[in-house]
C-alpha cells in the first residue's frame, strides 16, 4: 500500500516501513518534536483547563 508522510508529504510504503506512518525516522522526531513543544494540541473542555490552572496555582 503507498501512504503519503504526514509530515513531508513524500510518498512511501506502508509494508516493511518501520517509521509508519511517516516516511523516515527524522520526520518521525520532528512530529514528536513538535508535540514535545506543545506545537500541537488537543483541545480539552473548559472544565480541564480550570483544573489545570488551579495545579498551576498550587504549583
């Protein structure tokens, strides 16, 4: 099966790919880089973010 890089947009396989679903290990650490450094971000209710502002506080 031929994937597109979510990162880069190359074209690869997903058989035998072992940075699936990424075409390359660099663009595997760059992804991860980018959820390390909070470039990315799954939005949470208002309740979460009280919650985390209140741990914050306490600190």
């Amino acid at each position: 099966m031929i994937i597109t890089c979510p990162l880069c947009k190359k074209t690869t396989t997903w058989e035998e790919n072992p940075w699936k679903p990424f075409c390359s290990e660099r663009c595997k650490l760059i992804d991860l880089g980018k959820w390390a450094s909070e470039e990315y971000r799954i939005e949470g209710n208002e309740d979460d973010k009280e919650e985390e502002e209140s741990k914050k506080a306490e600190g």
